[in-house]
C-alpha cells in the first residue's frame, strides 16, 4: 500500500519501488527524490530516498533525505555517521560535535572514543587523555588500540606509536587496513624503512602496497573518521549488513576521495544489494596505479559472477590467470569458478598450477583444492595423495579430514583409517552437520546401523534441506525395519536432489533399498 502522501506523485514512487528491487539505484533514487518533493515530509518516502541515494552516491539526495528524517526524529542511526563526515568535510566543528553525541548515544557508540580523540588532535589537544578514560568495551577495545597508534605516530610519538601499533597488529596479524594506515603514516612522517617493515611479507596484496606505498594525507580528523569507517566496513564485509558498510564507505569517501580501500569495499555491499553497475562504477574508479587495483579487478569477477555474467566473470578471470606474474589468489580464483560451473578437470588443472606457483609455500588448502578437484573429475588415484597431504600438512582441520575420510568410506577403502579421521573431524567440530553426517554414514558403511542412525539423525535435525543427508538417514531407517520413516527421509531428499541421485530416489521410494546403488555424492559433503 502507498504511503498517502506518497499519491501527489504515485507513478513516481511506484517506478521507484520497481527499480529498487532490481538494483537500479539511480532509477529509484530519481523516482523517490521526485516523490519526496510532492511530498515532502513523508517518512516513509524519505527513508527509501536515502537508502538509494547513498548506494547511487548522490550526496545531496541523501543529505535532504536524512534531514526530514531527523526533522521527525526517526532517522535511523547511521544517519550521525553521515552527518558527522559532512560537518567535518565542512570544518562546521560544532556541528561534527553535536552529530558525535549522537554517535555516542546509538549503537555505533563505540566509534565515538576514537572520533572523539582525533577531534581532539586537529585542535591541538593530546588525545590520548581521551583514550584512557574512555569506558572499553569488546567493540570498542580494538578500535581504540589502533587508533592510540595511529594518533602516536601522527603526533611524533613515533617509538610509542610503533610499539602500539605492534600490539595491535599481534592481536589482528590479519589486517590490512591497519597495516596500511599505520605504514601511510609512517611514510609521511619520513619513516618509510619501518612503513615497508610493517608490509612486509610474500602476499601478493602486501607486495602491491609496499610497491605503492604513498604518503598519507595529513594526520588529521578527517584521516581518522574515514579509516575508522572504512575499517568497521571491513569487519562487517560478508554479513548482511549491506545498507551500513555502503554509509561507512561513503562517509569514508567524503573525507577521504583518493581512499581506494572504500571503494572496494563499497563495490563488495553495492553488489550484495544487486547495485552491479553502481558496484562497477565504483571499481572504474580504482586507476592502474593504485595499490589497490588487483583486489579492483578480483572484485571485478566477483561481480560479474553475482550478477549472472558468467561467460565475462571467467573471461576476466581467465584473462588474469593467463597474465604475466599471475599469483597464487588469480589462478585460484579463476580454479574456483571452473569448478562452479561443474567444469571439474579444467578446474584441477588451474589449481594444480596454483600448488606448482605456491611453491614451498603451499598449504593444505592448495592440496585440497587440487585433490577435491580431482576426485570429483573421476581422478580418484591422482587425487589421493593431495588429500593425504592435506590432512598431513592439517591434521587439525576437520575439512580436510571430512573430505578425506569420507572419500575413502563412499569408495570401500581404508575403511578404519577413514572412520578414524572423521572421528577427528567431529571431536574438533561436533555441531557441523555435515561432517556428523558423514561419521554416520562411515559407521554404516561398516554394518554398525545403532551407531550410525543417532548421529544421521541429528545431522537431519541440524540440515533439513540436505538431500543426501536425508538418503542416508532413510537408508539407515529402511536397514533396521523402520520403512515408513525411511520413505519419509527419502521423499524429503527427494525434494532436494538433483539429476542421477534424484532417479535414485525414484528407484528406493518405488522399491526399498535392496536394489539401490550406494548413495553417492562429492566427499566434500
């Protein structure tokens, strides 16, 4: 139903609503801003306006769309992020400071220390009195870790800054934002030897960002707020939480045009919302020689795969494995999308080149990836020893041990040893249904159905909707008698399967297990 006010301007509304729902964000940001003109203090109207605005960058939009929504005291919390950046871009500090007590009061309040502090630092005050009486939280310990760091340095405290910085970085060795920024800093303040020791490291993205490494901006509050936005994006990245990391990056680039960390992350939730070419538009902007344009192009295939075009995704991909210095990550990625579209034995052959690139630094995932790849092509003795070494080189790690054992269980072999490794597998991950599910299976592979159907049935209960989790459990119903549940498992499997397991179905719904081939399915379950 319309909102009423929304009736002085309907089709405009409605084409907005219409194109809003297939991605089209500039469309639907015209057609609200249109309505919201004929209307202008409808909420309803308002809050659509300013979600579309910001995912098509049309600032201005999405600033008269918050006001209204503050003006009526239902804007939504994020709406202090962005005003926050507006007033700092515009040097209004009074007006940064009352959108920051408005930080502080929401459930973003645990950026408000760290904003706070580099207000502090462009009005020449230490900041760091700030820190210490800030009340720590669990959200807001790390930020307020990195961000002491990277106001020490910005302050000349360079030795401290250093210090902190390393613990920092111990306690997220895996951040590449706080590495850059940190190293950006450093760069700027003539300590480029300890910059490039902070990137140090043979990852593709860390040689790119030593290659690359510029000077930062100068310190200030718009430097903080944008990375302390584009690092909160960062965290939420692969969460459903599209609508806040597109208002953190584009907050981010308001401060910060030149930050080419945003626009990847702003492409990654403009894609999650369907926004393709508001996405791609975003990754146009990232120029060759930015330190970031490999992740650009990476994240290029990934949303080509998103939006359907399969046939450019694995263009591009192919175009980047086959290039000149190809890493590790491209020949991967490029592996991974053969294998998505069943083209399993191409699939190996990328990531055989991967592992033969890696080198000595090949992992267990390397392995798997070749070995998976391989056993699902046909190549089961290829695959075998990849799988081993996986395992050999991961014993802690209940994929590769799921994949191994189970391989072995559906083929008859090393039936023991199989059954020892997802023993390990479900010790070390007990609640993942799948790899309960192929425990199960192993147990009933070796004529042991008493043991076998609890852990089936739990895998059921924690995966509905997995077809072959429910043909085991109806094949284990059916050995013990039990057929009525075992033609409900199966017609529940049936639901779900696809292509030669759903005529298998067919044939034990129709005539119980007894002329049934064993269930099969990929190891990697």
């Amino acid at each position: 139903m319309l909102p009423s006010a929304a009736l002085a301007d309907a089709r405009a509304y409605v084409r907005a609503r219409a194109a809003a729902e297939q991605g089209a964000v500039d469309v639907a940001a015209a057609g609200y801003a249109t309505a919201m003109a004929a209307a202008p203090g409808d909420e309803v109207i308002a809050i659509r306006a300013y979600r579309n605005a910001l995912a098509a960058g049309d600032m201005a939009l999405a600033q008269r769309a918050a006001a209204i929504l503050t003006r009526s005291d239902v804007a939504p919390a994020d709406v202090s992020v962005l005003d926050f950046s507006e007033a700092l871009r515009r040097r209004d500090m009074a007006a940064a400071d009352d959108a920051l007590g408005r930080i502080g009061a929401g459930p973003l309040d645990f950026l408000a220390p760290v904003l706070r502090a580099w207000l502090a630092f462009d009005r020449g005050v230490d900041p760091m009195p700030l820190f210490d009486k800030a009340n720590e939280s669990g959200l807001s310990r790390r930020y307020i870790a990195e961000h002491r760091a990277l106001l020490l340095i910005a302050s000349n405290r360079t030795e401290d800054g250093v210090a902190a910085l390393r613990a920092a970085v111990g306690a997220d060795p895996g951040s590449i934002d706080l590495r850059w920024n940190a190293a950006t800093l450093l760069a700027a303040k003539g300590k480029r030897d300890i910059a490039l020791s902070l990137l140090a490291g043979d990852d593709p993205v860390l040689s790119r960002l030593r290659a690359r490494l510029k000077k930062a901006p100068k310190p200030s509050a718009m430097f903080g707020a944008s990375r302390a936005f584009t690092r909160l994006a960062a965290d939420l990245a692969g969460q459903e939480t599209q609508a806040l990391s597109i208002l953190l990056t584009r907050s981010a680039l308001l401060l910060d045009p030149a930050d080419d960390r945003a626009r990847l992350l702003l492409a990654e939730a403009l894609a999650g919302e369907r926004a393709y070419e508001r996405a791609l538009g975003a990754l146009d902007a990232v120029k060759k020689d930015s330190a970031f344009f490999p992740a650009a192009l990476s994240e290029r295939v990934a949303v080509r795969s998103k939006r359907g075009d399969v046939a450019g995704a694995l263009a591009l991909a192919a175009s980047l494995a086959n290039a000149p210095g190809a890493s590790v990550a491209d020949l991967q990625r490029y592996a991974d999308l053969l294998v998505e579209q069943g083209r399993e034995a191409e699939g190996a052959e990328v990531f055989a080149r991967a592992l033969a690139r890696a080198g000595d630094q090949a992992t267990w995932i390397n392995h798997l990836q070749l070995g998976g790849a391989l056993e699902r092509a046909g190549k089961w003795d290829a695959a075998l020893p990849h799988l081993r070494k996986a395992v050999e080189l991961a014993p802690e790690q209940p994929v590769a041990l799921n994949y191994l054992g189970y391989a072995q269980i559906e083929r008859g072999e090393n039936l023991a040893e199989a059954a020892a490794l997802l023993e390990r597998a479900s010790k070390l991950r007990p609640d993942d249904a799948a790899i309960t599910d192929s425990l199960g299976w192993a147990y009933f592979r070796q004529g042991d159905v008493a043991k076998a159907l609890p852990l089936l049935e739990r895998a059921a209960q924690g995966e509905p909707g997995s077809a072959t989790i429910n043909e085991h459990l109806g094949d284990a119903y059916w050995k013990i008698g039990r057929r009525f549940e075992a033609r409900y498992a199966w017609s529940a499997a049936a639901i779900y399967a696809e292509g030669e397991q759903k005529s298998r179905l067919s044939v034990k719904l129709a005539d119980g297990l007894e002329t049934r081939a064993p269930g099969q399915r990929t190891a990697a379950n």
